[in-house]
C-alpha cells in the first residue's frame, strides 16, 4: 500500500465515520419515546438496547465494508448498551450529577467496548473496552457541562457529548480499513 493509497484511505474512513454522531441522539429520542425516562433497571435495558441499536446501525454504515459484519455490530453494541445502561444507572441511584453521569458512561462505555470487542479483529478489541470506557465518561462529562438537560434521564448524552466521541473514535474505521487494505495486498 502506497502511502497516498494510505492517506485516502484514513481521510474517507474518518470522513465516512463523523456523520455517525447523529446515532446518538437519535437513539436516545427513540428510546425516550418508547420507554422513557432512566428512572429504573427495566426501563434501563429496553432504552439502552433501543439505543443501542439505533447506534450500532448508524457506526456499522459508517465502518463501511471494512466493519465486522453487521448483524454482529448491531448486536453487539445493543447488548452492550442494555446492559451497561442498566448496570450504570442503578450504580449511581439513577443520579443525574456531574459525578453520576461520569461514573454511568464509564460502565456503559466498558460494557459496550467489551461487548463490541468479541467481534473486533485483533489487536484492536484489546484496546477498545477500556478506551469506550473513558470515553464514555468524557461523552457525559461534556453534555452535563454543557447545560444539556440531564434531568430528563437521557439513555445517551446529547450531541455536544457524541461529536466528541464519535471525533475520538475514527481511528476504529481507519485502523478496520487499513487492515482491510493490507489483507488485500
């Protein structure tokens, strides 16, 4: 592989993956009209396995055919979410705090990276859970200073909090297609 080859493929992997922030919010609306608010564990697993399956979709698109397959991603990602949300949620007493935020998205973003990691070749799934789990705090942490109205017991933050992960994770598309690339070559 050439490195311009290289270059074209970082660029359109990480091109084709920011638009997959709108998976967030849009997930989350989905799950806050169909089971409400975070306000309990049953409500918690639907909302989280809604949003997760709204966002496992959009980041499947977004990884293109480099991704794992997408049935698998999809899965994955609801899975993760409905039981990271669940676990998050009621390890903070459904708080809504800095704090509380901070905490849930950390267990939601090891349980998603965990769950994700199973269908993830090689190296990469080593990193993934610990780093979704940081991030995921980040993703709360951002939203919450934001003014977003975490009141409402979103299964997801808001926009401001999903551009920021969504921006740290493209390295995830590039990494997949380059893998592909070389595989090709």
């Amino acid at each position: 592989m050439t490195t311009r080859d290289a270059a074209a493929t970082w660029r359109g992997s990480a091109l084709r993956w920011l638009p997959t922030f709108l998976g967030f919010p849009l997930g989350g609306a989905l799950a806050a009209l169909i089971a409400g608010p975070v306000d309990g564990f049953a409500v918690a697993l639907v909302g989280g396995a809604i949003t997760g399956s709204v966002l496992g979709a959009v980041q499947s698109w977004g990884m293109g055919a480099a991704g794992p397959p997408a049935r698998q991603w999809i899965a994955a990602t609801a899975v993760g979410l409905a039981a990271g949300l669940a676990l998050g949620s009621a390890t903070v007493g459904y708080g809504t705090g800095l704090g509380d935020l901070v905490v849930q998205g950390a267990i939601c973003g090891l349980a998603i990276g965990t769950a994700q990691a199973f269908v993830l070749p090689g190296r990469v799934a080593y990193l993934w859970a610990p780093a979704l789990s940081a991030l995921w705090a980040l993703g709360w942490a951002t939203s919450t200073s934001i003014g977003i109205d975490v009141e409402t017991q979103w299964t997801v933050f808001g926009a401001s909090g999903a551009l920021v992960v969504t921006a740290a994770t493209a390295a995830l598309p590039v990494l997949l297609a380059t893998r592909t690339m070389r595989s090709a070559s």
